[in-house]
C-alpha cells in the first residue's frame, strides 16, 4: 500500500473525474457554464480533491509530496474533458486552479503529516502503559 498507494488513488481520481467530469467557471454568467448541471456529486469530487492529498499524509504513502501536484493535474484534465474552450481555461480557470489548487492540497498534505506524526509519538506512549 505504501508505495503504490500515491499512484493507485491518482488513477482512481483520474478515473472518476473522467466519468463525471467538473468543470470550474470563474466567471460565468450562467447558471450551467458549458453545458454542466450541478449535481451533488460535484460536492463529492471538490472534497475529494482535499482528502486525497490528506490520505496521502496520514497514510505515509511514498512520494506523498506529488499528491498535491496529481490532483491539480487530474483538475486540469477535468476541464477540457468538462466541456470548457481552451481560451477559457488559458485566461480563468488554468491560473485560478493552481493558484488555489496548490496551496490548498500542499495544506491537507501537511496536515496529514502532521496528524501522522503526532500519532506515531503518542503510540508508543500508549503501548508503554498497557
């Protein structure tokens, strides 16, 4: 699980988001931007972009730090499959997923960690007074 776990939840993010692609409109003036009905799996899917790399970290999975990198890439690749014009992707949404996209999934990576590394030093503890 720990090495190929990194790879396995990228292609099954990749999977789904090819099945039922999301496309993000920053600034659209419709209430279904190309074409795209909201439904609630789309809530589904943005929070998956969060726990995907927060998995990452608690799990301690090899190459975790890529994580973040995976899901900005499996975003990408939603847009274009989602419908959107290139020139729409290269002006709005391309900048506004990495700019946002990054910093966010580099944060629930390091929560992971972090959460992780709290675990490891309280279980020895635990296992001392059992």
């Amino acid at each position: 699980m720990k090495r190929y776990g990194l790879w396995v939840l990228g292609a099954l993010s990749l999977a789904v988001g090819l099945i039922h692609a999301t496309p993000w409109c920053i600034d659209c003036e419709t209430a279904a931007p190309f074409g795209h009905v909201y439904t609630p799996v789309d809530d589904v899917l943005q929070v998956w972009l969060i726990v995907m790399p927060l998995l990452a970290g608690l799990l301690k999975l090899e190459k975790g730090w890529l994580a973040p990198l995976l899901m900005v890439a499996v975003q990408h690749i939603e847009q274009f499959v989602g419908g959107e014009p290139w020139l729409d992707f290269k002006g709005n949404e391309g900048p506004f997923i990495v700019l946002l996209g990054l910093p966010v999934c580099f944060l629930s990576l390091l929560l992971g960690f972090g959460c992780r590394y709290c675990y490891d030093r309280v279980r020895p503890r635990l296992a001392v007074r059992n």
